[in-house]
C-alpha cells in the first residue's frame, strides 16, 4: 500500500539546515496497522506529513498503491488534495465554526470525493455511528470535549472511505484513561473495516498495542522494523532496546565466542558472531532471576538488595554487585528478599551490542 | 493546469509589482533631464532641490512639525495606556471606543476647527485673548510648524494609546507583582520596573508615529498652506500643482526620494525596536490577569480629567469649533448676539451636486477598496504565512512598503504614470478607477498587516485537515479560512472603507472635477477661501460617516491590530 524508497527531507532553520529524513525506505502492506515509533524530532510525523502530501520531499520515491505520490527523479508531486487519503490530527482540526455533522461532511460536499448530493446525510450519519457520535450531529464543534472532538475527527475521516488512514498522535492530548479506552476502540474499528493505517506516536505501550508492526525512528532514521515481539526481543541496538521498556546495560571485553567479561564479572552469552572488543551487554529487569533455586545455571552471581518497591503488580528492586546497580523486576510474592541474594541471568535473554560510547 | 496555487501567486505578485514599480518611478523622474535637445539623465534636480534654501526650511519644517507630533501624541497616548491597562480605573471600556472612534476622524476636519480656534488674526481663542486681556502675547499662532505638530499630535494620540496599550497588555505583570510583592511602592514600580519594560514598545510606537508625521498631508494642507509654511508634503504638492508656471515634477520625485530613504531608515529603527521589545513579552499564552492599581478617589479624579481633557481639546473641541462656524456667516465669538445669527445659510449655499458626487465617488471607493484589499491581502498573507513559497518574506516587505513610503509620493508615481506613460492605451487619470487602484495599493500594507497577524492565529492543521480530505485551495479558503477569519476581516473592511472616506494626501494630487471625491469637495472650498461653506460640507461629512462609524462601533468591538492610520 505504501512504498517508499530513499527518502530525503531537510528543514532550513536559523540554525542551519536539519535533516529530518535521512534516506528512508519503507513498505506497507495493504491492511496493515503501521506504527511510527520515536522521541520528538525523530523524524517520524515528517515522514507522516510526507506520506499525506503535506511536505515535499527532497528527494526519493513514495508510491500509495499503484500510484506514484511523489518521485523526484519524474519530478512529480501529487499535492495532498489529490491523494485520497484520510487523516487524524495531533491537534484534532474540528473546525470550529461549523458543528459535528458539517465537519464530517464538508469534505463530501467540497472535496474531490464527491458523493452524489443525496448520499452525503447517510454517509455522514454512517461514520458518526461508527465512532458513536451520532447523538451529537447537530452540536457546535467548540462544546465539544477533548475525547468527542478525536472522535468527530476520526469519523471526518473515516467518511470519505480512504483506502489508508493516517493518523499523527491522536491520542496525545487525551487524559491516560480515555485513552487506553480510545486505543482499544481504534484498534477494533480499523480491522473491522480492514484499511491501512500509517500511524504517528511516541508512546511505545500505544504502539505495541495497536499495532501490526512498528518501525522505530531516531535521527530521521528508521532504526529497525519489526513486529512488537520482535522489537522487544530481539531488537538490533540498544537504542531501540531502550525505547521499548526499561534495560540493565553491563559494559564488557569480548574474551571468546560465547563469554565476556564485565564489571560485575564473566558472563555467558547466547553465541554471537562478529562482535569483538568493548561491547554492552543488555538485560531486561523482569528477565533477572532472584534466588533460582534451579541452580547450576550460568551466570549465577551474588548480589546484595539495596532497596526495594513495592507498586501493585510488581515489585522493582535495586540490586548491587560490586559498584554496580542493577534494576530487577518480579511478580509481588509473600518473600521480600533481603540482604545477600542470589540472582540468575539466563543466557537466551541477553542482548549484546558493540559499545558506540565515547567515554 | 494552472493550480489554484499558481493562480493565487500569480494574483498576489500584481499589486507587489505595481507596489514596485510605483516606487521606482519618481527615482527615475527625479533623473531625467528634459530640455530641447531631448531628453538625458542627470542630478539636475536634486542640485536644483538642494541649492535652493527653501527646501532646508520645509525639511526644518517637516522635522519640527513630525518631532511635536510623536512628542505630543506620547504626552497623551502613554498615561492613557498605562492607566486603561494597569489601574481599576471605572468604565475604561467608554474610552477604548472614544479613543478608536477618535483614530478615524478625519485630520483635516480638526485641523479646520483648530484653524477657527487659534489662527493668528482669526482664531476665536485669540480674538478673545486679545479682546478680553488685550494681551497681544498671548496670541497663538497654529499656522507655524510647532503648531500644527501639535494638531496631527492630538490626532495621532489615539493610536500611540492603542500600541502602547498592546505593549502594556502583552509585558508580564508578575514582573511587577514581584516588585510590589518585595514592598516596592506603587511610582517606584512604575519608575523602575513597568517603564523600562515598555520603553521599547513605546520607542517603537514613536518612531511609527514619526513615521506618519514625516508623510501627513492633511493637517499641514488645512493650517499650513494658506499660511504660506510647508511641509514635506504640501512642497510635493505644490511642486505638481503649482499657482504658476508649470508642473516639476523632476523636483517633485528628487524630495520624495529623499524623503523615501529617510523613511525607509525610520522602518528599518521601527522593526528593529520591535524585535527588541517583543524580548519582554510573554510568550507562555497562559492567561492572567493583570495586577492593576487600586486608584483612590482622587486618583480616579485626576485620570479621568487627564483623560476628559484629552478628549475634549483633541475631538470635541475641534469639531464644535467646525460645526459652530457653518451655521454663522462670519466668525463670531458664542454671544447671545451670535445665537441669534445662527442659520444655515451655508448648507443652502453649498454645492449640493457636486457634494453628491463626491460623496457617490467616496461610497464606490470605500466599497470596492475595502473589498479588494481584503482579497488581495488574503492571497498575500496566505502565502507569507501558510506557504513555504520561495520569496516570500520578500512579498511581505514589498507589502509592508506602503506603509513605509509617504502616501504622497505614490500619488506622485500614480499621477506621472497615468498622465505621461499610459495615457495613450489606457485612458485612466481623472477617473474612479485611477484613485481605487492606488488607494489599493496603499492600503494592501494595512490589509495584509492585519491577516498575517490573524492567520497567525488559526491552527496549520485546521487548513491542512480540508486538504488532505481533499478540499481544493481556493474551496479551503472560502470554507474554512474565511469563515474563521470572519471577525478580523468584518473589522478590517470596516477600518479600510473609514480610511478610504477620509483620505485626503492621494486624491490631492489625483482628483479632477471628474473623480471628485468627499474629502476634496470640502477641501477645495476651504483652498477658495469658503470656510464658513468648507465647514458646513465638513459637517455634512461627518453626519454622512455617522452610520459607519455606528457599525464599526457595533460590529468590531475587537481592536484593529496595532497602527491603522497612514
């Protein structure tokens, strides 16, 4: 549904000019629910803005189904009202001079997708009822509340029957309980009507929630693509390990093919090829094993508890070997270890990564 | 396929390149040497301009008259602003509509009273110093440069108020709650913290002021013509519509180059100073409310006699002086004899045909200017503000440039193009449209001022959201921009047609018998010498602009941005 290939962006600022987009190549599928993933300024709702003809970009190729969107090298540009797509704003974008049922079908009315005059009532009533809105037809825009307004905004867009949907952070500006509820219904809705979605956020639980698969930016790069379970497990740098989730990272000398030698001692890692001299290596808090009394595993080390929190679902606690801190999550039991424990880190649930920093 | 983009462009360069093309036009006047040999080019001019010791004594004139101006319109503008933004002051809102509806009457109206108040043999006030303490001293001469400056001061103090007041409104009042929070007192405060905080804003309102003192017509045109003292403008003016020999126009455009870069120098300090103040501005949007004075009684006394004082030697006094002079055949101190004499002689003797034709010609402009600058603006400020169109920052200094340059010397540029270059293809001088053209042109500066300032306001995305859902451009703007931008443009339209009804300075030099306008009907009968007539049509005036003002009053209670007057 979406390809793109070696895609260029940059902004002129004051301070220089800023390379939002750095040859990004990218596929979609049809019907396919597709995050973009990434800290502010990573580049992510520009390439967004590219896809939905909102930005030109410098350079590359962006095709939208069978049809060439943007190819600088047959210097085309198809501006965003000709390429039929739906979209979802950060900010929403209810126009507030007109109320619920006349934005969603002033594009049915002064768009390029016309419908024949007598269908517009209907498929406006349609898309309303899809988000359950249809209650509020007649409301001025402005006495909406925050959630009602994503809402009218998603039927708008929803109305003109896009084949793909883009959607920029639309649920940023909801408080957290809306919003998980208004995820679950998003999800829902767009399987149920089968379309593509292109979808912008910086939340990672968003993201693994909804989607199909996630690609992970920084930089104006994507970083890795991948399916969530993929991304959380085997991510390919610890940047994007870092994003999904919180992670212990241990600084280390490769000694061979399956051993390295850190500062809290050696360690036993799954075999890895090509990766030699300083590396990191990488552990998640909820993969630490406290006090297994599987022993005889590897990696089994002595540590000592210097705090711990209790909050619910879990508890976090902080253990030390040596002058190293290490963060370790488990399931809430009647035990609260103290003092000196033992703790296991299985071999399958390390990551490594070359060590890129500089100190 | 021309986009609507393209077009939209395309229709916005027209009015910047004649906007360019206007300016260009006396430098190459002011150059071109015409003798019976043909025509060269040479510094002829401005070696005549500057050799001649009465072109020193209208630029000592025209700094006199603009430095009174600012400082007069300062001493009543800034106390003003400080006590409507800062103090518990009673029924502030009463003033904010005096004071704006005080922006929009006409100069030479006042200009005309002062002149039956304080001319030199004339004047009321003086006859009655005179007659009264026989104090000869006394006399006070408003046909003097210092003396009209202080007449286009009172009229200008209404909008030093509006732009010091939005400098006053956007400066963080925790800033000075602060201050009087660590016991600091109320002058100190003032003194101390709020003055240095506005001084750039105030600065810069200063020199847009001086500014528009450097280009005024009217006031200088009323006072100082007959009198014999020129200024800047009336020079220009007389040099194009000279009592004898014929028209020099070389001499003409050399001044009004000179005066150009002068003006141009003042908008450059103008931006610059602005920049500076914004420095202090809040920029967080989070609302407040500003900590105000609590006045005590005395206090509210005291402002609201600065304030009433104001109100009545800068308006009132002015247009009573006007209106009481056109029901009397001669000037007459108020006396019961003079009541007595009280008829309208002069509104039956006017010249009611002409009157009307004027006033139909002022209708027509005042309609179709404020409709085209609306349009032409909203091309302009679109692509200044939403498109990332090469350029243009460029468009909107080239728009911003009639503000800059007196109105005068596009008159100048206007009149010299229609009479000598396009007369034989396009017949336009001495018609409506030469006059709708240029009073365009001067007032897109004002226009798109005002819509970039307003589409500032409108989220990007409310725009982009009708465009992704595949709504053309100019279908967007006239469904969505449009319609939110309803209240700014209802006031703009309001603001340029009052504008267009006063304009006196382009149909000076543009108006024949055939384009009479309003403004020039009254004008041309107080040039004659028919002031008891002049005042009676000048009545006729303001009672005509009555319904406009009531609607801008009724429909606009949203201030025009910053600075309408040129």
């Amino acid at each position: 549904m979406i390809h793109i290939e070696k895609l260029n962006k940059s902004f002129s600022s004051k301070a220089g000019d800023v390379q939002a987009l750095r040859e990004i190549d990218l596929a979609v599928e049809a019907g396919e629910f597709f995050v973009l993933l990434g800290p502010s300024g990573s580049g992510k709702t520009t390439l967004l803005r590219c896809v939905a003809g909102l930005e030109r970009p410098d350079s590359g190729e962006i095709n939208l189904g069978a049809r060439i969107a943007f190819s600088s090298r047959q210097r085309l540009f198809i501006p965003a009202e000709q390429r039929e797509i739906g979209m979802v704003f950060q900010s929403y974008a209810i126009w507030p001079h007109l109320t619920v049922f006349e934005n969603v079908a002033l594009p049915l009315t002064q768009g390029r997708r016309k419908p024949p005059k007598a269908q517009v009532r209907e498929r406006v009533r349609q898309a309303l009822r899809l988000v359950d809105m249809d209650d509020y037809a007649d409301r001025p825009a402005p006495l909406l509340s925050g959630g009602q307004q994503q809402r009218v905004a998603l039927a708008r867009a929803l109305a003109v029957n896009p084949k793909l949907l883009l959607m920029d952070e639309p649920l940023s500006n909801l408080d957290a309980r809306l919003r998980e509820e208004v995820r679950t219904k998003i999800k829902k809705l767009v399987s149920e009507l089968g379309i593509t979605v292109l979808y912008v956020t910086h939340d990672q639980v968003e993201a693994m929630v909804l989607a199909d698969r996630i690609a992970v930016m920084a930089h104006g790069e994507i970083l890795q693509a991948g399916n969530p379970y993929e991304l959380y497990r085997h991510p390919h740098s610890s940047l994007v390990a870092e994003f999904f989730g919180s992670m212990n990272w241990l600084r280390g000398k490769v000694l061979d093919k399956q051993c390295i030698e850190t500062e809290i001692g050696k360690i036993e890692v799954a075999p890895y090829s090509e990766r030699n001299g300083k590396v990191v290596v990488g552990i998640r808090p909820e993969d630490i094993k406290i006090d297994s009394a599987a022993g005889g595993s590897a990696n089994r080390l002595e540590a000592t508890v210097s705090s711990s929190t209790f909050i619910g679902d879990q508890m976090i606690f902080e253990m030390k070997i040596g002058n190293s801190v290490l963060t370790v999550k488990t399931m809430p039991d009647d035990k609260r270890p103290e003092g000196k424990v033992h703790i296991c880190l299985p071999k399958e649930s390390l990551v490594v990564f070359t060590d890129v920093s500089l100190d | 396929m021309l986009s609507q983009r393209s077009l939209v462009i395309g229709i916005s360069l027209v009015p910047a390149a004649a906007i360019v093309g206007l300016l260009l036009i006396p430098l190459w006047v002011s150059v071109r040497v015409e003798s019976e040999a043909g025509v060269s080019f040479g510094l002829r001019a401005y070696h005549t301009l500057f050799s001649d010791p009465f072109s020193y004594r209208t630029l000592f004139n025209t700094a006199v008259f603009s430095g009174v101006a600012v400082l007069a319109a300062l001493f009543f503008g800034v106390p003003a602003a400080w006590i409507v933004e800062r103090t518990n002051l009673p029924r502030k809102g009463l003033l904010f509509t005096l004071m704006t509806v005080g922006l929009l009457i006409p100069g030479f109206l006042s200009a005309m009273g002062w002149v039956f108040l304080l001319h030199p043999r004339i004047g009321l006030v003086n006859v009655a110093l005179s007659s009264i303490l026989s104090a000869e001293w006394a006399r006070i001469n408003i046909a003097s440069p210092a003396g009209m400056g202080f007449v286009q001061g009172l009229g200008l103090a209404p909008l030093a108020f509006i732009m010091v007041a939005a400098t006053f409104r956007s400066t963080n009042p925790e800033l000075e709650e602060a201050a009087a929070a660590h016991g600091i007192g109320v002058i100190r405060v003032l003194v101390r913290v709020t003055l240095p905080l506005v001084f750039p804003g105030i600065l810069a309102a200063g020199i847009y002021i001086l500014t528009i003192g450097l280009a005024a017509f009217d006031v200088p045109a009323v006072i100082g013509l007959s009198n014999r003292v020129f200024t800047f403008s009336t020079f220009l003016y007389t040099q194009v519509h000279p009592q004898e020999g014929t028209p020099r126009y070389d001499l003409a455009a050399a001044f009004g180059v000179f005066v150009m870069a002068i003006a141009g120098l003042l908008s450059w300090g103008y931006f610059r100073v602005l920049r500076q103040s914004h420095r202090f501005a809040v920029v967080t949007g989070r609302s407040y409310r500003p900590r105000q004075v609590e006045l005590k009684r005395s206090s509210v006394w005291f402002a609201w006699g600065f304030l009433g004082f104001y109100l009545v030697i800068g308006q009132l006094l002015p247009l009573l002086t006007l209106l009481w002079s056109s029901l009397l055949r001669y000037f007459q101190l108020p006396s019961a004899a003079a009541f007595a004499n009280l008829s309208l002689v002069n509104y039956r003797g006017l010249p009611w045909p002409h009157l009307f034709d004027g006033l139909w010609n002022t209708a027509l402009l005042m309609i179709f200017v404020s409709t085209l600058v609306l349009l032409l603006s909203l091309g302009i400020s679109w692509i200044v503000v939403r498109s990332r169109a090469r350029g243009r920052f460029l468009l909107d200094v080239v728009a911003f440039l009639p503000h800059a340059v007196p109105g005068i010397i596009f008159a100048l540029s206007a009149a010299y193009v229609a009479l000598f270059l396009l007369r034989d293809f396009v017949p336009i001088y001495g018609t409506v449209f030469l006059l709708m053209a240029v009073y365009v042109l001067e007032r897109t500066s004002f226009g798109t001022r005002m819509l970039n300032n307003a589409l500032a306001q409108i989220h990007p995305e409310l725009e982009e959201a009708g465009q992704v859902m595949g709504i053309s451009l100019l279908r967007r703007m006239a469904t969505i921009l449009v319609p939110l931008l309803l209240p700014a443009l209802v006031n703009g339209w309001l603001w340029i047609a009052l504008l267009t009804y006063r304009e006196l300075t382009i149909a000076s030099l543009l108006v024949t018998p055939a384009n009479v306008t309003l403004p020039m009907v009254i004008w041309g009968l107080w040039q004659t010498g028919s002031f008891a007539r002049a005042a009676a049509a000048a009545t006729m005036g303001l009672i005509f602009m009555l319904p406009v003002i009531f609607c801008y009053w009724f429909f606009g209670r949203r201030l025009a941005p910053g600075g309408g007057q040129t």
